[in-house]
C-alpha cells in the first residue's frame, strides 16, 4: 500500500515530462514555421525590389542614351551634374555616374542603412554598365520632343529604382541629410541645387540648353511623381459631428470605405467648452471626395471634415473597389 503514492507520484511526473516535451516540440515547431514564413517573405520582397530596379535601370538607360547624352540635354541632380561634367571635359558620363554618386551612397549608408546603400550601389552600377554597352539608334531630332520624353524615361526610371528601394540619383540621399541637420524641408534643397546646375549650364554652355533641361527636369520630376505615389491619390478625411453612428455607417455601406474610430475632445464657443466626442478617420481616393461631401451633407451640413493628402496606403479596404450605387 505505501508503494501506491509513490507510484502516483512517478506517473504524475511522467505526465509533466510527457507535456512538457510536446509543448517543447509545438514550440520549437512555431518557430521553424515563424522562420519559414519571415524567409519567404523576404525573398518575396527582395525578388520584387530587383525587378523594379532592373526595369528602372533600363528605363534610365533609354532616356540618357536615347535622348538627352546624344544632344548634351541635362538633368538634375547627380545626373546631371554628370552630363554637365562629361559635355565640358570629355570623360564618359558612365565613370562619372559612379564616381559622383559614391559619397552619396556612404551618405545613404549613415542616413538610411545598410540594405538601402547595398541596393542603390547595384542600381548605380547596374546603370552605369548598361550606359557603357548598351546602345540606342536616335529616336527623334526634335528638341522639344528630346527633352521631354527624356525626361519621362529617366523620371520613371529613377520612380522605379525608388519604389525597389534604392535611388539611381543621390542627390535625394544628400538632401535627406541636409533636411535633417541644418532643418530645412527636403524640396528647399533639391531645388537650390538645381538652380546651381542650371545656371552654371545656361553660363558653360547656352542658355538655350539650359531651358531645355529645364524642361527634361520638370518632365522627370513629375513622372518620378506620378511612379511613387501611384494612379490614384488618396485623401485621408477626418470627421467630427454629434452625428457619428449615421457617418460611420455611410462609410461602410454607401461608400464601401473602412473607417477608424477614436475618442477625442472637442472645444468651442467664447467660455471654451470642452465635451467628449468621437472622431472618425478613412482614406478614399480623390474621385470619391465629391460623393462623400454630398452624404455627409446629407446626414448633417454642420460637419467638421478636414482632408489632407496621403501618398500611399497598405492594407485595408482602399485598395479594393467601393461598392456600386
């Protein structure tokens, strides 16, 4: 009868080590799944970044060797601080792309990290390459057409290689840097540079060239926009109204939008009241913002809507296509 209890207890800790083994074996089995899951998203990511940059390299290759190096056109930035260079000396735009761009990239290194500086030295040196070997036959002789679709080219290769995170350019990497030192907005920057380059070409070269570049300049620029922030431009609205629920409920169903809502505090008239109220906040597309103005209205024309600009969303249901009148 003695041995009863301590046969109790072995099977007990029998038991422990049995259950402690299997949670062990879930554990670690979590774990290799975790792991597995993280490396395919990487790998996702990465296989994605290099086809994005690839396509940009070459779309920069079309515009610089297509257009704007056979009529000594300009850019901004880096790179045309390399055409600049390569027209008044004489040494191959391709060594100069590299060489102008290589404190840039240590720059990048410091500013924005290690994968962002490995990636923008292969797209520099992607890019250099293909301006070395690859060849174009002249497409037109027409300036205006030259610095406009030269501009697009190499605007949307310069898009590409920035939403494959990297930059064929580094005098974004310099202005980031910049901003963040001396305190002053990124544009500032960019466009005072710019302004030097272009004015040291209308003096070196012509004024005519200059304009040109201008042109090429403003052309990259807004097709370098157009690549980042997408089609479509998302408007970010925030809501305040005693009217809430019935808002709320719009969104979801007349407009087919997700919303988010929070508790916040409102404060008004001359004693400056304060009361509790809660905020809604969703991300429609510009094309929506007439509609949504109008069902508002409809629920309540004493709303407090405030609309600001956002340059791209993940998740949620913006992406999708809204519900159908």
């Amino acid at each position: 009868m003695q041995l009863l209890p301590q046969k109790i207890k072995s099977l007990v800790l029998e038991n422990i080590r049995s259950i402690a083994l299997i949670v062990s074996k879930k554990e670690s089995g979590y774990k290799a799944a975790k792991k597995y899951r993280s490396f395919r998203i990487s790998i996702k990511h990465y296989t994605k970044d290099f086809f994005l940059i690839l396509i940009g390299v070459f779309s920069a290759t079309l515009g610089l060797k297509g257009f704007l190096i056979p009529n000594q056109f300009l850019d901004g930035g880096a790179t045309g601080i390399s055409l600049l260079t390569s027209t008044l000396t004489g040494i191959p735009v391709y060594l100069l792309i590299i060489g102008i761009n290589i404190p840039f990239i240590l720059l990048g290194y410091i500013t924005l990290g290690k994968s962002f500086a490995i990636k923008t030295a292969l797209a520099i040196t992607t890019l250099s390459l293909c301006i070395a070997l690859i060849s174009f036959p002249p497409i037109t002789k027409d300036s205006l057409l030259i610095a406009i679709f030269g501009g697009i080219f190499l605007g949307g290769g310069i898009g590409l290689a920035v939403r494959g995170g990297a930059v064929i350019d580094g005098t974004e990497v310099l202005a980031i840097y910049l901003s963040k030192r001396f305190g002053v907005t990124i544009g500032d920057i960019i466009i005072i540079i710019n302004l030097v380059l272009f004015s040291t070409a209308a003096y070196l070269i012509s004024i005519e060239v200059a304009m040109y570049s201008m042109i090429t300049y403003f052309a990259a620029s807004k097709t370098l926009d157009f690549i980042i922030e997408g089609i479509d431009e998302y408007i970010g609205v925030t809501i305040v109204s005693t009217h809430c629920e019935a808002i709320q409920k719009m969104i979801i169903e007349v407009m087919g939008r997700g919303v988010t809502v929070y508790s916040g505090k409102k404060g008004f008239g001359k004693r400056g009241e304060v009361k509790e109220v809660d905020i809604i906040y969703t991300v429609i597309t510009r094309l929506e913002v007439n509609k949504l103005n109008a069902e508002i209205e409809k629920i309540t024309p004493t709303a407090f809507v405030v609309m600001n600009t956002v340059k791209d969303t993940k998740g949620g249901m913006i992406k999708k296509k809204p519900f159908k009148d």
